[in-house]
C-alpha cells in the first residue's frame, strides 16, 4: 500500500483558531480582572469592530427554573428586543464554535478557561502563570498590573520582543489591539468573471475588445492595481484561453452560474478576500473601482454597489471577504445559488456608485454596439 496515497481531497483551510481567525486570550490575573479589561477595551472598540468576549461561569445555577431547558428544551431563543439569547444543553466544539463567531473581528477569550491563537498576559502577583506555561501558544502583548515594573525571569522565554504596558494604559492597549486587527487583515484578490460565450450575446463577452483587447485582459489590469494575485474563472480546461497566459481557477463548484466561480475561489484560498469582476461592465472605470476598493468593510461579508437601479447589490462586482464562504456554503445548502440573494439577505456594506451608467450590462449585441460607440466617443474627446 502506498505509504503517501491520501484519502481526502487537500483543502485550503482558514487561518482559524478555536473560535476566530482574530482570537487574545487574557490571562495570568483574576477572572473578574479579565471581564473587567475585556468590556474596557470593548466599549473602546465597539463602534470600529464587531468583538465578541468568551468567558465560563460556574458559579451560576445551570438553568432558569422556569427556562424551556429546565423543562428538557435542547435550545432556547429569546428575543430581549435590544439583544437576543441563544441557550443550548449541548457542548460545542471548535467547528461549531467557528460557525458561531464568524461574523467578528476579534474575539477576546478569558484564558483561564479556554485556550486561543495568541495571548495577552497579564502579569499580576495575585495570579501567577509559572504553572500555566503550556497555555502560552503566541504571546503578542505584556501587560503590568498596578504596581509591577518587569517581567519575570520565568515569562521572559515567552515574551522576548514584545511590547510591554500598563493594565491601566487603555488607550494604548486598544491601539495595539487596532494595529494587530489591520495588519491581519485578509488580503484582496482578484476573480475575473469570464462567462463564456453568451446566448444572448451570441458571442463571448470575455473575447470583445472594448478597449482594444479582450475584456478578460482588460478586467486583468483593472484588478490587478488593488489585488495580490488575479486569476480567470473558467466553467472547466476546455474554456480556458491559453494565449492570454492568465492564472486561472475552474469551476469545482460546476453549473452554477458565477456561484461556481466564487465558491471555487474560495476553495482555492480561504483565507483571501476576492473581489469579483464580470467581463460584461464595459462602462465601468478605474476610479469607480477604485472607489469600492477604498471603501471596503471587512467587517461585512462583503461590500457591493447597489445596482443601476438602486434597487438590489450588484453581486459581479463585489469584495466578498473570507468570512462570505461559510455564508455562501450555507445559502448552497437550503437551495439557493444567487449571489445578490446572499448580498440582500446578509450583513453587508453597500455603496452608491458615482456613475450609476458604469453598471450597465451589455449582454445584447446591441448594447455592445452602443458600449464600443460611447468608448469610442470618449477617447475622442
């Protein structure tokens, strides 16, 4: 038997860890101290960054008496109508527990009980972490309590170049807790929409030269001003222009329209954010791209232009961040393959475009004519 052969398919994975890709646990002082710090920086944070707080209470009785989980419910929901609660009896694991925290930008972890990525230790007398070292993973940040001044000998291994502040310094500790958020986020790709040939066009729309090449060339360039790495999306090899020499990703994801195209991206990296392109926006310009670019909220799942109309997201041009491939996985599964379904039913940032003409599709011989004519209009000027 071959020693390498491997059962499963090899996925790109996310940078996850037990419950986010952006995950502190606090620890080396008290459990109160930790709640304290934590709705500190919070309440400092909330109004840039969605942040949620993970902490145990064993304290507490396991169930209200009159609660449906007391009476043997397996989930409880209430609505508080300035927040819901969600109560399960069973236990989650890290895969759960990942589903359930996608939609942060950070979650801040009380270390004394459940582990994370990295940590923030706190050194305080009361609370010594001698005995804890095995839960120090990825220190990224010391802090000392009222009345420290060093760190000790036994923490020093763990926290060499790192930066050091007061407990009490919130405004530096938010700011670092700002810098670690930015310098993690997720980088931008670029995903051109090929399409292949057009019914209704009777052509392929990826082929036309609007701008003296074809429009798969022309949305390369386009992307690659703001992305890392452009790749073509092709159905499968036999659609593939191989004169171009692009990168390309195929459909893994098959007959699902530019569905397959985003999901099969993803499955390639998830851990980038990919911004679509369609080849059928022949008006649309480098500022307005430009434009979406700048104002990309990664705290959304993605941020789109509203369409022409100003009626629905626009799904073809679009940054759809890492944290959109569960979401778009789920929308697959309850039988729903329309990226704008998932943009008008999601949590996303939408953006008036300055030119709403730059949103008009050509998809009629017609309209190819009319695009060629008005380009051809404006380079005369």
């Amino acid at each position: 038997m071959d020693s390498k052969h491997e059962k499963h398919t090899k996925l790109s994975r996310p940078n996850t860890g037990e419950f986010n890709r952006h995950e502190l646990a606090i620890l080396g002082t008290t459990c109160g101290n930790i709640r304290n710090l934590a709705n500190i920086w919070i309440q400092a944070l909330s109004r840039q960054y969605r942040i949620a707080f993970v902490d145990a209470d064993h304290k507490a009785p396991e169930t209200d008496a009159d609660s449906a989980l007391a009476h043997g419910a397996a989930l409880e929901f209430t609505d508080r109508i300035s927040y819901r609660s969600f109560n399960y009896q069973q236990e989650f694991n890290k895969f759960q527990n990942q589903s359930l925290f996608n939609g942060q930008d950070l979650v801040l972890i009380n270390g004394n009980h459940f582990k994370a990525q990295s940590q923030i230790v706190v050194v305080d007398p009361i609370k010594p972490l001698d005995k804890k070292l095995d839960k120090l993973t990825q220190v990224v940040l010391v802090l000392l309590a009222e009345g420290v001044t060093t760190v000790p000998e036994y923490l020093q291994p763990y926290t060499q170049h790192i930066p050091v502040l007061s407990m009490n310094n919130t405004e530096a500790i938010t700011g670092f807790i700002r810098q670690y958020i930015t310098e993690n986020l997720p980088p931008l790709y670029g995903l051109v929409l090929a399409g292949g040939k057009s019914q209704r066009m009777a052509a392929d729309k990826g082929s036309i030269a609007y701008f003296g090449k074809s429009q798969r060339l022309h949305v390369h360039e386009l992307l690659s001003q703001h992305c890392q790495q452009v790749y073509v999306s092709y159905a499968d090899e036999q659609a593939i222009h191989h004169d171009e020499q692009l990168p390309v990703v195929l459909d893994t994801f098959t007959g699902l329209g530019p569905y397959s195209g985003i999901l099969s991206a993803f499955r390639t990296n998830t851990n980038a954010a990919w911004i679509t392109l369609a080849c059928d926006l022949p008006y649309l310009s480098p500022e307005t791209l430009a434009y979406l670019v700048q104002h990309r909220n990664s705290s959304k799942i993605a941020t789109a232009f509203m369409d022409a109309e100003n009626k629905f997201p626009e799904p073809l041009i679009t940054i759809w961040e890492p944290r959109a491939y569960p979401v778009l996985l789920q929308f697959l599964s309850q039988g729903y393959s329309c990226p704008r379904k998932v943009l008008i039913n999601s949590d996303v940032e939408l953006l008036t475009v300055p030119d709403v003409r730059e949103l008009q599709n050509a998809n009629y011989p017609e309209d190819r004519e009319r695009a060629l004519q008005y380009l051809q209009e404006i380079k005369s000027v």
